[in-house]
C-alpha cells in the first residue's frame, strides 16, 4: 500500500475516500487489522470495493513474485554474502530475516494471503510459511524458498533413532488455529465482536484523554469513574503517602502476608458506611458476586436462587457455579417473582438475587418490595449496589440508602443500623471501588457470620493476591470523603437531567431510567460500531458501543456517562455530535421506533420517568451548577480533613508545607477580620500588615468550604 499522503489525490474519484474524513482515514490506515495482521484496517476495508479489491490482490502477487525474483539475481548474492548468508540446503529463520529480500518477500506473501482471505471473508490459517505464497516466491527464484522447499521434502532423522519412525503429519492432529479462527469469525459475522479503544485518561484534565498518539486528545463521555474520584486530590495524596511508607504490592494472599491494617480498615469503612456488621473486600466485583453466591448456593442445603433476567454476568456465574438450582424471574417483575417464589416450601432456603440500578438500561429495582416477598417467603436478599455505591444517598451508599433519605441524614455517620430501613432489610450488600469511587476492587457487607463463612470458605478470596495496599488506602479514602460530600453525585445528577432532555429534544433516543444512566438506543450492531467510531474519529468524543451479549439483538446502543466534570460546553459538543451522526447514518430516533411499535421502552410512550433523585435532596449541596471550560473543580475542604483524620493513626498527619502554612495563616487572617468587620467597633491597637503571597494552584483544582 502507497503511504497515507498519497490517498488524497483519489478522493475526488472514490466515494469512500471522498465521503470520509482525512483524521478518520489517517487512525483507519495506521491501525492493524485484528483478524488479518499483516495489513491495516483501511486495507481490510478497501479489499471488498469492487474496484479496489481486484486492484490489491493482483498488485500484492505481483510484490510476491517481484521480491523473489530480485533475491535470486546474482549480483544480490554478493549482498548476502557480505551479511554472512550463504543460501543452500538450510535456510533459518534468521537467515531470512537478515536478508531485506527474502524478508520482504516472506512479509508480502503473508499480506497477499491476508488479503485473499479478507476478500473471501475467511480467516487465514496462522502458519509460519504459507504452501502457496511460497511455491510462489520459490518458482520466482528465491534461494530462500527454494532451500526451504527442498528442506521440507526432506524426511526428519534422528542420530538416537535407527529406525523410521511414524511421524503424525499436521492433517492428522487437531487444528486449534483453525477453530480459534472460526470462533472469531462468527462474532465477526454478528457484528458482536469486540473492539478495544486505546484511551489514556489525563489526571489533570479529567475528563479528557489521549488517544495512542499523546497528542491526540479526546473527551471521555463512557467512563464508569462517575464521580472524578480516580483523580481526587486527597485521595492521590493519600495513594502517595501509603505508597511510600507499604510499597507497591500486598506481598500475598489475605491469608499468607497479605492481611494488612488498611485492609482491616477499608473493610470497616465498608460496614459502617452500609450499617452492617462487617465486610469483606475482593479483587473485583464480579469476583465477589461469583465467590459469595456460588458458596453460599454450596453450602446451603436445597437453596434455590430467584435471579433478575437482567442481572450481571458476576451475579449468573456465580448462581452456575453453585451447583444449585435457579428461578430466573423477568425483569423488576414483582408478580412473577412471587409466583415462582410460591412454588416452594417456605423452609426451603431461598435467595433473591438482583441489583439497585441496571447498568445497561437504567432501571432501578423495587428493592423494598422485594424486601416484603422475602420476608413472606422466607429468602434471603443479595443486592448488587456497584452502579449506585456513591451515587445515590446521604452518605453515598446506595439506593437502598436513598430510599430513606432523611432518617439516613439524620443518623450521620453512625456505624448503628436504622431499624426497618429498607438498607437494614437487606442481608448481603455487594458494591465496587471501581466505579465512583474511582480505585479499584470489589466487596460484599453482612451479618458477622456471614462474611466469616465466606471468608473461610470462597476460593475467589482464598486462593488469590490481596489488593495492593496504596490502592486499598485510596479505595477508603474515597468513600470518607463521599461520605462527608454529597455535592459532586447532586452535581452529577443536574448534568445528567440536562443531557436527558436535550436528546430528547432532539428526538433522539434513550432507554428510559430513572437512574443517572443515559442508554442511547441504536438498534444495531454495525450501526452502534459506525456511530462510535464516527464519534471517536471525527468529533473527539469516546463513547463506547455496547452490544450482545451485554445487551439483547437489536437493542444495540451507545452508553453515555455524565460526570460533575463535564462542561456546559462539552455538553454542547456532545448533543451537536449525536445528532450529527444519528443523521448522518441515518439511525432510528424516538419517532422512527414508535411507528415501528417501540424497542426497549423507547418509543412506547414511557419516555418521561421521573428521577429517583428529587430536588430537595439535589438542593441539600446548596444549587450545584454545571461548570464551564476554564472553571476548576471544587473540592470539600471539610470532607478532605475528614479524610486526613483517618489515617493518622497508621500514616501520621499531613505535613504542611512552608507554603501552606501561609496559606493557612492568610485564611485564619481573613476570617478574622471579617468576623470583626461585623462586631462593634473598638478602638484596636495598630497590627503588622500580612503580606500577600503567590499560591500555586493544582490543576484544575480549587479549594472550598
């Protein structure tokens, strides 16, 4: 292939090259193709142009045959020569690679194959040396090929084997490349397979990153750092500090070294922030789904799982792994839940599985209802709060703390459960550090006995490395400072209101929710790929496409995440870009879907969902107001010393620096005096003047009360 500059010069004749952008060409021609390797995901693309596809495949033989030729000349021996190869009967792999011809030669064979596989949209077999490519390359007079040839005619001996011994040939073995190959192909042909977007995100510039070009910057709009958390000062600081004084890595199992006192206290922190008995900290999420359901579901005698239909991955591996047996109910059904419940003994051990908010469409589960079912039939309950763990609540405990919203905020920062409160009502709890309070990590929090068992018994927390300790120390960082802040997740949920209405005002469709997800419908597969990279590539705006399995056939879509940190401008670019590209691949908007009778809620007249966070609570962080380009964020200066607090005792206190303390001194100074602005007036003795000094700011960080 010609380099990328030269591409302009067709693009007035061609149609694709005229009708796409010069920064989406230039990522398509310098990215490689996942399943054809040896060309580039332009190439792969152009090889199914009526035009272009003849072109390529006759033009990489003709490179075949040219190569091969030039390096059986005479005069390229004396090149050879020099390098010290001598081609004869045995040819190394070295040898090739030495020599810019036979290299040359070998690369352009295993482009050719390549695109002769993408034109038939068949995988290539992965072999060193490809049969046809090199009787090519050999009959065109490569020594290399030649010698290679003949090597490979000759039978195999061995200096310890008089005698013949039958070898299997390749046919007679299983051709495991063949099946991988297979297998990548069908999620090749139903559009589900998976691709992975370099993305790099900016501490500093949160929420923007660079791409594999530093350079190249992009805004994140599908991150599940929901809160900033990932980049929070206090909570960097804190990273830092354990950092230097544990190391790097936990050093072993919980069991074997690994057991330190900022697990011990993360884990306390997670109890008291769900007003349970205890807690038990996993690498992952999903590893403490699988671990505490498939043991529980072990050990527990005839127990039958009630799970969601939309519950996560985690949550079905686990009941699978269990052994025991399952209801699957339909989705926040409450009657069909019960019906399948009143099939069995109330003696039977039962467990409800199902979670707070839905990732994927945005749905909340009636969680205190579920509760009453429970109680009626004698289940218990396992909630899955990780896309609501410090983002809903007082304290940001979740949607089970929500939903008693004051008798929460009234309780404070009491370890002690509220009596018949819905979270209270809950017998296990699992959540995330990964997602808002933007660490790493996963936990479950219960009764004593039941994290004990679990702890004695789950494989997934036994028999795997503890979590570093600087991670697990800025994982409890935030979750104090969440605790004592409510205003970034109030902040969060403004921003994600205006984003809502402005898509649908555009008659743009999302799954309706009351939650902060914004599930932005497509409706398929191919079509949700080309509107993400159209998005990546031409306006800077990363969302990811999100398809089977994750989500149903045809229910493809586009999930946005809102952040505190998002501008009014950045808004403004969003909205602009969705409806450009939903016009320009002509994508189904909310008026297209309700002719065609509706798809996931969209379309069906159930569009206005009123939020599960009401005014009152978003007003309780005063009246948040999305930030413009420019503006910093702001950070909880009472939140951050509650933070600080807590980790004297194993870190020490924070040494302020020579210009802190001036700082400091300038704060105590002006609050001083504007206290006495308002006093009686006295007659005051004459006092030094403090001097001003020049603060340095952090990064798009600003202090306040």
């Amino acid at each position: 292939m010609e380099k990328f500059s030269s591409l302009a010069r067709f693009k007035s004749s061609c149609p694709f090259l005229g009708g796409t952008k010069t920064s989406t060409l230039r990522a398509l021609s310098s990215t490689i193709s996942p399943r054809f390797p040896s060309i580039s995901q332009l190439t792969e693309r152009a090889v199914g142009c009526p035009i272009m596809g003849p072109a390529l495949v006759m033009r990489s033989t003709q490179m075949v045959a040219g190569y091969a030729s030039v390096a059986g000349q005479a005069d390229v021996q004396k090149i050879h020569h020099n390098k010290g190869i001598f081609p004869g009967t045995s040819v190394s792999e070295a040898d090739i690679s030495k020599c810019p011809h036979a290299s040359a030669a070998r690369a352009a064979a295993r482009m050719a194959d390549d695109l002769a596989a993408a034109s038939t949209a068949k995988a290539p077999e992965l072999q060193k040396e490809v049969p046809n490519t090199a009787q090519k390359a050999a009959a065109a007079g490569c020594p290399f090929h030649k010698a290679a040839a003949a090597a490979k005619e000759q039978p195999v001996k061995s200096a310890a084997i008089t005698e013949t011994q039958p070898t299997p040939t390749v046919s007679d073995a299983y051709n495991y490349d063949k099946f991988y190959a297979a297998e990548l192909e069908k999620k090749h042909k139903d559009q589900s397979y998976r691709y992975f977007n370099n993305i790099n995100r900016l501490a500093t510039k949160f929420p923007i990153a660079h791409t594999a070009s530093v350079k190249d910057e992009v805004q994140v709009w599908c991150a599940n750092d929901y809160l900033g958390m990932g980049n929070n000062p206090v909570v960097l600081e804190t990273m830092h500090r354990a950092l230097d004084k544990y190391g790097a890595g936990a050093g072993g199992t919980r069991n074997i070294a690994g057991n330190s006192a900022m697990h011990l206290g993360l884990e306390r922190e997670l109890a008291t922030l769900h007003r349970k008995e205890a807690a038990l900290v996993f690498s992952s999420c999903y590893v403490a789904n699988d671990a505490t359901l498939s043991t529980l579901g072990s050990k527990l005698p005839g127990c039958v799982y009630f799970s969601d239909a939309s519950n996560h991955a985690s949550m079905i591996q686990g009941i699978r792994h269990s052994g025991a047996k399952k209801e699957i109910f339909k989705h926040n059904d409450l009657d069909d839940l019960e019906a399948k419940l009143q099939k069995y003994p109330k003696d039977t051990p039962k467990i409800i599985a199902f979670e707070s908010v839905y990732s994927m469409c945005g749905s909340i589960g009636p969680i205190k209802e579920i509760c009453d079912l429970a109680k009626k039939y004698g289940a218990l309950t396992f909630l899955d709060e990780v896309h609501a763990v410090g983002l809903y609540g007082p304290r940001g405990a979740g949607v089970a703390e929500h939903l008693d919203w004051e008798s929460h905020q009234m309780a404070g920062q009491s370890s002690e459960p509220i009596k018949d409160s819905v979270m209270d009502r809950i017998d296990m709890i699992t959540g995330t550090l990964g997602k808002a309070y933007g660490t790493i990590g996963g936990y479950v929090a219960g009764s004593h006995d039941f994290i004990d068992m679990i702890r004695s018994y789950a494989p997934g927390f036994i028999f795997t490395t503890s979590l570093p300790p600087a991670t697990v120390a800025g994982a409890r960082a935030s979750i104090i400072y969440q605790k004592h802040h409510v205003g970034d997740r109030a902040l969060k949920q403004v921003n994600v209101r205006t984003v809502k209405e402005r898509f649908a005002a555009l008659d743009i469709p999302v799954v309706p929710g009351p939650s902060h997800i914004v599930p932005v419908l497509v409706g398929d597969a191919g079509l949700a790929k080309a509107a993400s990279d159209k998005l990546l590539h031409e306006h800077g705006i990363y969302v990811q496409a999100i398809n089977f399995p994750t989500v149903a056939v045809g229910e493809e879509r586009l999930r946005v995440t809102v952040t505190p940190r998002h501008t009014e401008e950045q808004i403004d670019g969003l909205i602009t870009a969705m409806d450009t590209v939903f016009t320009e691949l002509n994508i189904n908007r909310i008026s297209k879907w309700a002719k065609l009778g509706g798809r996931a809620n969209v379309g069906t007249g159930m569009e206005n969902v009123q939020p599960i966070w009401s005014n009152d609570q978003i007003n309780t962080a005063g009246q948040p107001q999305t930030l413009h380009d420019g503006d910093t964020a702001l950070v909880d200066v009472n939140a951050v010393q509650a933070v600080r607090e807590s980790f004297e005792d194993i870190l020490g206190a924070v040494e302020l620096s020579e210009t802190e303390w001036k700082v400091e001194a300038a704060l105590m100074t002006g609050a001083v005096e504007h206290i006495a602005g308002a006093l009686p007036k006295k007659v005051k003795a004459p006092r030094a003047l403090v001097n001003l000094i020049d603060m340095p700011v952090a990064p798009a960080v600003a202090v306040s009360a």
